[in-house]
C-alpha cells in the first residue's frame, strides 16, 4: 500500500531530458540534501494577516461575548486532564473509546454541577466536535430525553424527574430516548410498542408484540440508562390513540435489569464506537398511570382520555438537536478547512519549471478551486448557525413566556415561528450535513495520502459525522419536508396571502420575480451584487415552485428530487442574506478584513450557489446563458487567486486550537513532518518490529517444500507404487 | 443516538385526523400485531425475474468460463473455514484483524502453490472485495513487488527473487514496494532516498537524507517484509541520474531488523486496518551492485552508466493496480446495490393512504431516482472493465512477444496500445474509484440508520475503499493526465493526424465535431439513440478540448478542473461504447433479457452522462435546451419505473452469495429483521448488560451531593467561620 503514481502520469512537470552529468552532490559516499521547511512556509504567509483576528472571530460567532466564551472554553478543554485529545486514542478499541467517553461524561457533570447552564451547554457543543460519541451520549440524557419530558409532561413532571431524580446533572438517573424502532425510523406515528391502560391496576403495560418493534439504535441503552422515554401507542379500552411518551425504567439502582426488560448492546457501527446504542424489547412492563407524559393527552383513573389542540407543540423542542448539527457543521469545516490549507501551504509536489523548487500545494489552480470554495461556505456556515442558534433561543423563550402568561397573540406568533423553524432547521441541518461531509471527503483527498492517516483526523471524523445525514430527521426526509413548505408557501402568496413574521417573508415577492421574463443576472457586473444574487435565488424559488404546483396536486411523490433542490436553495438563500446582512452591520467600511469578507462571500455564493444549481437557474431564465461559463470557470478562479494569499490568516480566523484540531499534518506550527512522525512514533514503538502473531507468519515463510508437506504422496516414487 | 424523525416532518403521510374510537385492536391487555413481511416481498419480486440469470452474468462477466470461475471461486470461498466471512469480524479490533489477515494469507498461499495461476489472480481478486486488506498485503508482494521486479530487473533477475527466492509464492522471501516518501507522493521522480555507488567495495549504500525522504506508508514493511524494493536516486561518481529501482534486504531469515534499517508501524488508519503498514529509514546500508535492477539502466563495475531508450516500458507493468481498481468498482457497486435495493424492496416507511400498509422505500419516486443510475452504472462498469482488463492482458501479452521476438513493429503497436492504456486506465480508475464511493455513501444513506451498523458492511467497505482515490495515482492528479492527452490527441487530429490503433480513435472525428453548429441532441427520440448519445459525448470532448487548447499554451495548470471533466468523459465513452457493442453482440433480439439492459444502458447514460454534464453539453451546442428537462427529471423518471419492478432479479444477476454479500440486512432471503437481531445477539451477548467500567459509570450516578464531595467547605456554616 504505497500512495504512488508513476513519473509519467505528468503532472505538468517539465519534459525529461538526458541526465546532466555535471557534479551536483556533495562528494562522498553519502548525500546530504536540504529537507523541506513546511513551518517557514506557513509562518511567511502567515505574516500577511492585516487583520485583527479578534475582529473576524467575533464576526463568526456573532458578538464579542460569545467569542471570548469560546476561547476560554477551548483553553479549558485543552488543559483538562481528561477533555483534552491525545494521538493515542485514535487507536482505541471499541471498548477502550467507550471507557474513554464515560470517564469524560463524568468530569463533564463536574462541569455540569458547577458553570452556569449555558456555558455548560456550549463546553458541549465544543466537545461534541472533538468527541462527538460524548457529544451523543451526554445528549440523549440531557438533550432528547428531558427534552421530551420538558416537552410533553407537565411542569411538575419534568421538574421531578429532571431536578428531584436529578436527570439534570446526571446523578441518580440516566434518561434514554426510546422511540426508533427495528423496523421505523422516519415514521414514529407507526411505532408499534404498545402502552396499554389497566384499568385494575391503573397501570400501563408497556409491550413489544413483534421483532418489527424492538426499540432499535437506543444510545445509552445498553449500559448506561436506568430510565427510557419509550414511544408507544396509548391504547385504552381497545381503542389506539396513536404514539404518546412514556418513562419506564430499565435498571434498578443497582444497575441491573428491571424484569420484562431485554437489552443487548447494537454492536459495532461504522463510527460513533464510543456511544453504547442498545436494542430494547419489553414484555408485559407494568408502569404506574402517572408515569405517562401528560402535558397534553392525559389519561384519568377511568381511562378517559383528553386530547388539547396545542399538542403539536411538543415537538419544538426537539428541534434543538437540528440546529446543534447545523452548527456542527461550521465548526468541522472550520477544523478541516484549517488543517488541509496549512497542509496545502507546508506540501510542495512536483516543480512548476525544472531546477525549481517545488510547487506549494495550494498554488495548483485545482487545488485552489477544490478547497477554497469549502472554506468560503464554512464562513457562511458560520455566521447563518449563529443566527439559527439564536432564532432557536428566542422562539423558546417566547414560548414559554406565552404559555406561563397564557399570551394568545404571542402564542400565535410563537406558532408561526415554529413554522419558519420547522422548515429553517430541517433545511439548513440537511443541508449543510450534507456539504459538511463532503467537506471532510474531499480536505482529506486533498492531504493525498496522509490524509488517510487516522492521526489526521479525517478517518473518525468522517465516520462519526456522517450519521448526522440520518438521524433525527433523515436528511432526504427534511429535505423533502421543507420543499413541500416552500411550494406551498410560493402558492399561497400567489393565491394573495402576505407573510409576516416568517423567515420565508423574502417570498411575498413570489407573484412578480415568477412573472419575470428578464433574467435577474445578465452580465458580469451583476455577478458582483449581493442583493442581485439573493433576487435571483428567490426568483429562481418562486419560478421552480410555481412549476412544480401543479404536479404537486397530482402526487407530492413524483417530485421528491425537486423538493429536495428547493430546500437547498432555502438554506442557502438563509446564509446568503445573514451573511450580507452582517457583513454590512458589523464590519466598517475600512476595516481591514472587509475586502477579505467580501471576496469570500462573493466565492461563497458563486461556487455553492450559482455553480451547483446553473443548470436550474438557466432553465428557469434566472441567469442569462451568456454568463453562465464566467460564473462556472472563471469567476471563481479568479476570486480564489485573490483569496490564496491569505489562506493561512482566514483559518487562523477561527482560532482552533491544536488540541482541538487533533491533527499532527494541521498544527499551527506548520510543521507537518516532523509533528507527524514524532507522534507516529510516540504511538507506535518502532522496537516491535515483529506482529504478535509474527510467529505463524514467519512459520509460514519458513515451510518446507509442498513436496514434504504432501508427505511426497504425490511423487514419482509414490506413482510407480500406487499404480501397479 | 435514534435515528428519528419528527412525524410533523411528513413524508407525504395523510393528514392527522381526530382517532378513530372504534376498537380495531384485540382485546385483553396486551396487544399482538402482525409483524412485518419483508422476506416475504423480496420472494414475490424475484418472482417476477424473466430472463435467464446465467445469460445475464455472462453478458456481465464477459464470457461462459469467466462466469463459470467466479461461481466456482465463490463457491470455495465461501465453504474456506479460514478465507469466508463472519458477522463478528465487524468488530475485530486492528490486532485482530491484522492476525485474520495473516491467517488468511497463509491460507492464500496453499491455493497459490497449487491452482492456475490465472485463476489463482482471480481468486485474490475476488478476496479484495470482501477483504481489502488482504488483497493489498499480498499485492504489495506478488503485484508491486514482483511486478517492479519484472518490470526493471533483467529475466534472470526477476527469475532468482520470484521462483529461486520463492517470492512468487510467498515462501522465504515477502518483498514490498518501498517507492513513496513521507515528503514525497505523486511525484515519484522527487524521492530523495539516496543510492550512492561505491566503486572500492562494487555497493550501492542506500541512504535516507532527511525526514522527507523517509519511506512512508509501505505496505507490508511494519511487520511482513523481508525486502523492498527501494526507489532511490542513482548516484555514481557525484552526478545523480534520476530515481532507479533496487532491491534491498529488511529482515534476516529470522525477521530480525537488518543492521541501518530502522522501520516503524505507521499506526492507525481510516481503513484497511489489517494492513501492517510502515515508515522505513535507511542509513548507509550497503547492497551488492548486482541488487540493482538492471533491464534498462545498468551500471558497470567501473561505475559507468547506461540508460536505453525503452525506459518508461518498465512502467506498464504498474498499471495492473489500476486496471484492478477499476474493476473492483464494479463488483463493491454490485454488492452495494444488491444489499440497498433488497432492503429497499423489504422495509416499507409510511402509508401513501391512511390505513394501507406501509410504503416499499423503493416505491417513492426519489429513493428509485437515488439507487437506480447507481444499478445502471454498476452494469456498465462490469462490461467496460472486463474489456480494460482484456485489453492490458492483451497488452502485456503482446509486449512480452515482440521484446522477445525483437519484432519492432509489435513493439511500436505496444507503445501505441501502452499510450492508450495510461489514458484508459487512468481515466477508468478515477472515475470509477471515485464513483464507487459515491455509490457506497448514497446505498448506505438509502438504508438509513441500519446503513450505519458495520454489520450491514457499508462502514467498513467505505473506510477500506476511499484510499483507492488517492494511491497508485492520486484521482485528480491520473484525471489531469488523462485530460491532458485527450487535449493533445484532438489538437493532433485537428492538425490533420489519424489515429489508429488507439482506443481514441473515435476521436478522429473531432474536425467535423467541433465544427458542427447543429446539436447532436435536438429531440427527445435522440435521446433513445445510443449511437447518436456516444456522438454527443465525442461532440463534447471535440468542442470542449478545441476551448481548451490556446489556454493550455499560457498555463496547463489552469485548465486543471477541464481536465478532469474531460477524463470523466472519456471513461464513460469507454463504458458506453463496449456496453453497447457487446448489447449488440452477445444478446439476441428475443432473448428476455434485452428490454431490461436496453432499460438499464439508456438509465446508465441519461443519468450518469448527459445529466451531470448537461451544462457543459448546453455550453458547447451538443444538446438543445429544449430537452434539458426531460434529460434531467422526466426521463430518468419514467426509465426508473420501467426498472423498479426487476430490481431483485437485477440484483441476483451479479450472483454474489450472501457470505460474499456479509450484510445482515441484504441476505437473499430478504428477511432483514430476523438476521439482523439475531446475528447482533450472537456477537454481542445480551447477558453482558453491564459495561465493563460499569463500576465507574455506577459510582458516578451514585456520587453523594456537591456539598458533600467539597467537605461542606462552601456552605453557610464554613462561611460564617471563615468571614470572621
């Protein structure tokens, strides 16, 4: 497994000529040659950073609070003992990754018991980059389970299990979120886990009937949770009422399994080792009445059954974890956006001109194209999670102020902006997954070979990302929800409606951008004008909706992959105009780090939005065919030109630091050889040159002729015997 | 960790409704449903399989006794205690894996010693599908090795370490192939490990300058090899004459370090674990004269230096790794789409019509659109390749003949058929390796959260997979190179050169071509002809190559991404073209499997050429804008449905067995559910319900209060003596 390619695939390398044969080794036996110098060459471009870093952090993550957070946040987690990532664990087993991530749950709850709650929470969200099996596995307690209690049980209920059970600081009691079952996933209103009322005994019977409903991919099932919120269908006096939440423990406080309860561990995944998913099948699992969640459906004494309007409700509150994998996203492009262009600076390959030195990796014009747009639209990412994040916060908030003040209007309102999140989070999650995992494919094809080196990172990263393309809410499922929103959104204000206080307002303008015969981008020029880009996304929205009507009344179906391409435009018309939006409100006029800002959202939009989706914007008349090759080939590559000079400063932007990054070819110091190989070494003791199992190999090398190991039955001197 | 879904997300379920109080379940306490049919479904599709499986496999493997072979391997496979699968490999960790790798090899070599050496090959070749890093340990040895031996050594050379030293069988001897450098990967010509000759002593003192010379990522070296083969510079009297080839000893026949040889295990990797690769560091060690491998360049005693003309044959023996890799594209995109469509045919997700049974994933529209050009592809790649590894067996064939013939016109026809095979297998390993992995990530997406356990295969396969994008030719780097002759070739054929002979003798028609104002595609019936769809490609790269030519006078670099496009052209021309040529030849016009292939040939260009390419073909006038839309949405959509009825019998065409298959979920029976829960419990016993860092993770729920644990030095009584 040598990562080769012969001489003569010609990368543009100069013509072989005959051998000079001129001296030009130093005489003796042995040569001695100049070795390459990565950190000069990342500390020289990094010398051309003219602006201030603190000025383009806190326009990544929103305000000067938030960015010093995290900046103590990530000098904490770098210097704690048991938070902080060593080389070594890239080579953990299974069991040892599994060890690793409950003794940091552990000195997480330290964190837990002690810091104020939000900055718990963002210590989280920071970890959850570098470990994100802990990430999961501290989540499903106290993220999806009490969630789902705050959600859908009353206030008193959440406030026992989570504050006098203490789920909340994880004490006591581990919650787990029992809903996936073997045979559904997307759809939970078909789980088929019965919860069925005994009126006798005022009991629920919590039961599996079929193999088709064993709780399945349950996190924290197999060894950690005592407790579940299980999914089940409410059934009393024969009657279904459809999937309802119930708390049924699974272990005593011993740890061991209740009766009726059979959990056994998933096993190996492909990535996410460090999160012990369980299967769960219960069997005539008796729990009392009010262990139901009844903030909404309530069941009384006498099985009878109430069912409140306001139900759907209970389901905000899982959008957080959609809109932490928003986040996500930006800051795993942010950490391998950062270690593939160090890498790009310090890698040289093959001499543009013979004689020469070579060539810098990232001075291929390629290279510049494939990495560059990738680190455009993490800053994009960026600054379009933060307001997410933020839009998240204010819609929960208000909703509980509405329900505690029972404020109709607000109430009403809190509605609408569960709509707008609604489609927002499920596109921007499914989106930027998506992107975020091409991201990490395509950084770590473009670190060649040691990019395949689990000491880099991309390996686990990658298989432990891509899970979040799947769960809570399959991203082709979300993706497909959203666009159904947008076309019906685009119909309605086509039919007169007007939007307000919806993140889709920019769509009022629905009836005359989907009349327009002109196109919105005609010349060059036009390329060059936020507002103009962000006209032809919504035009480009409204004209493909419009279109897409009409066969939506004959089958939503038959338009899936369409769907699909409308809720990517959404999210990308979302960062676009937060983007633009920020960058006129926070960055001054002669800041330095303007014109940077302004090349990157430029190569943001041109190569994820425009390039990707020409066709569409063509066919649509959005965008003239005339500009169409400027848009695709040159444009970016002459904004990638100009933003190649300051790649080292527009990752140090992010301010990762190293122990946070993990990647001994993407250290600050640019060093890449020889941080690579000390560690190498570090891990692996060059003095066990032999295998364990180096015997049986050598036994094999070492075996004697088949002649002797066939007992020489099939010789001459056998033949002569047996054949007479 | 569920994987889950919010039902609000709606998947084109009905609209809720207030529950149906009637009684519709059993009466008593617990409920018992009907659990689902999966295997079921997937027997009453394959009963709808109306041609022959065995006309189809030939028609995809290319003849009778191929087919015949593979069913045979597969067979022995299969029934081999030590080569066959099992479910609990998935959770070996790397020391194991490695160990089964070794087993394996041992095992390997007893089929070695005794079978066909043709057959033996395709043994090994079938092996690499299911267990990567045994393919490429024991290709580091009987390919690279061997190959670089015959390749640069003389007949008596390669004689002495492949039949005399028994590498060819893996006895005494283990050779890898130690040509990249820690500093130094695509660009071979680059290495700087030092082969200084000593004319006192008639050695060669093979020397690593510095860090960046180090030998990184061999295979083989950490733990198996006894030798390498060492790329090195040759320097003879202080001139260096560029990288040569020379054999040098690692371990004595004990497997002891030799003396100057220091090597280390390059440690954990994203995939191919069970592959012991390692760094080497070579100071001063000293190898006879004769260990160089001397066919074309030789040294004499005296130190002088020759080098023949015919040098760059020596590299044809290097392109097997590629021709190898493309066809094990085919056959992972035939095990992927087995497993993706029998599962999509087996697990149904929500109902089209409220009370109906839940929806086939493969009955919506977008999962066909997502799985099915994969299947299409799948099929064209197992026809091109078989024809790419005719044509370099061919080759080599024909090679041998005319060097020792010494017949200069089959010589000549070499370099020609050696020119086209560096552009075909470069074109085809690129495309098709990078295909490949975008088949496995949308397959196992497809299967949602069960996509994500190992024991459905697709995590291990993806991790094990991606390096062959990057080794034996970095993709992009072998696609630049490919573009880079196509470019040249139509630039000579405008100049008035025919070519003949090559494989891009279509490309003689680029004059009338890139001339031709009238697009190639104007109606929708041009799109039914295949003949008319391959004009339309060579159209594109006549017109898209003619663009490109005044740019490649200023800079070859900046027409990188050109590049590559044209590449991926030029590898589905290949594919089209032999798809329907052997269409045309080996099927007859009433057999029952010709509709289905002619189906599946026009999915395979529709949706994996015309539609991905569309901008560019719109850009040069080959395809009109007023089919745009059908090529992109309609069409597919309606060759999608033609498909979806056949996809089990499809599928069972590749004939891979379930052991070669290994995933649970994509067993032919189809009865996911069953051999799924029941292979998870045998690897993972159930009755192991507690961790084993239990205690740790107990004693941390069980923790007394914070108060408490800080020795009540916090509270109100320390403060009220403290403060004093």
């Amino acid at each position: 497994m040598a990562m080769l390619s012969q001489p003569n695939d010609g990368h543009d390398h100069p013509e072989k000529k005959d051998p000079d044969t001129t001296p030009k080794q130093v005489a003796g036996v042995i040569s001695s040659q100049d070795p390459p110098h990565p950190a000069k060459d990342v500390a020289e471009e990094r010398a051309r950073t003219d602006w201030d870093l603190k000025e383009m952090h806190e326009f990544l993550e929103g305000d000067e609070a938030k960015s010093e957070q995290i900046l103590r946040l990530y000098q904490s987690i770098e210097r704690d003992p048991i938070l902080q990532t060593r080389p070594e664990q890239f080579d953990y087993t299974q069991k040892q990754e599994r060890e690793l991530v409950a003794n940091r749950i552990n000195q997480m709850t330290k964190f837990l018991e002690t810091e104020p709650y939000g900055k718990f929470r963002r210590r989280l969200q920071l970890m959850t980059v570098i470990d994100p099996s802990l990430g999961i596995r501290m989540l499903v307690n106290i993220g999806l389970f009490l969630n789902c209690v705050r959600g859908n049980g009353t206030q008193k209920q959440f406030d026992f299990w989570s504050n006098k059970k203490e789920a909340g600081i994880v004490k006591q009691l581990y919650g787990c979120f029992g809903m996936t079952e073997l045979g559904h996933g997307s759809n939970v209103a078909g789980c088929e886990t019965t919860a069925t009322f005994d009126e006798k005994t005022d009991e629920f019977i919590i039961d599996t009937p079929h193999i088709g409903a064993t709780k399945w991919w349950i996190g924290g099932a197999a060894h950690s949770a005592t407790h579940t919120v299980c999914y089940a269908r409410l059934i009393v006096k024969d009657v279904d009422y459809g999937v309802k939440t119930f708390i049924v423990p699974l272990r005593d406080s011993r740890h061991s399994l209740l009766p009726g309860i059979a959990i056994g561990d998933i096993g190996a995944k492909m990535g996410r080792q460090g999160v012990d998913n369980g299967w769960i099948q219960f069997t005539e699992v008796r729990v009392p009445r009010f262990f139901m969640l009844q903030r909404w459906c309530k069941v009384d004494r006498q099985g009878n059954v109430t069912l409140p309007p306001l139900e759907q409700l209970s389901y905000i509150s899982l959008l957080e974890g959609r809109v932490g994998m928003a986040t996500d996203s930006y800051r795993i492009g942010a950490r391998y956006t950062t270690i593939a262009l160090r890498y790009a600076v310090g890698r040289r390959q093959f001499s543009k001109k013979a004689g020469e030195p070579e060539t810098k990796l990232i001075d291929y014009t390629l290279h510049q194209r494939r990495l560059l747009p990738y680190l455009a639209l993490t800053y994009a990412a960026a600054v379009g999670t933060d307001r997410l994040e933020r839009q998240h916060e204010e819609l929960l908030a208000n909703l509980d102020i509405a329900l505690a003040k029972k404020d109709k209007l607000l109430l009403k309102n809190t509605i609408t902006g569960t709509k707008s999140m609604f489609v927002d989070s499920g596109s921007l999650k499914s989106t930027l997954t998506w992107l975020a995992a091409d991201l990490i494919n395509e950084t770590r094809q473009a670190c060649g070979g040691h990019g395949y080196s689990s000491y880099n990172g991309f390996g686990k990263t990658y298989d432990d990302w891509v899970v979040q393309c799947t769960w809570e809410g399959d991203n082709n499922v979300l993706a497909m929800s959203a666009g159904k929103t947008i076309i019906k959104t685009v119909q309605q204000v086509l039919n007169g409606k007007e939007l307000k206080d919806s993140t889709l307002e920019f769509l009022n303008a629905a009836p005359e951008l989907s009349k327009a015969k002109k196109a919105v981008i005609r010349i060059r020029d036009h390329v060059d004008d936020v507002d103009r880009v962000l006209k032809a996304i919504a035009g480009l929205i409204s004209k493909f909706s419009k279109d897409l009507i009409p066969i939506s009344y004959q089958s939503w179906d038959s338009i899936g992959a369409q769907r699909v391409i409308l809720s990517k435009l959404r999210c990308h018309y979302y960062l676009l105009e937060t983007f633009n939006e920020r960058l006129n409100d926070k960055i001054k006029a002669k800041s330095p780090a303007r014109p940077h800002l302004e090349n990157i959202i430029k190569l943001y939009y041109v190569t994820n939005i425009l390039g990707p989706f020409i066709d569409e914007f063509l066919r649509f008349g959005v965008i003239s065919p005339q500009v169409a090759k400027y848009i695709t080939y040159e444009y970016p590559q002459k904004l990638c030109a100009n933003i190649r000079p300051y790649v080292i400063g527009l990752t140090d932007s992010f301010q990762q630091p190293d122990n946070f990054i993990n990647s001994l070819i993407g250290k600050y110091d640019g060093n890449i050889y020889t941080n690579y190989l000390e560690s190498v070494k570090d891990v692996n003791d060059p003095s066990n040159y032999k295998a364990p199992y180096s015997e049986a190999l050598e036994a094999m090398l070492n075996r004697s002729a088949l002649e002797n190991r066939e007992r020489s039955e099939r010789g001459k001197a056998a033949a002569d015997i047996l054949s007479k």
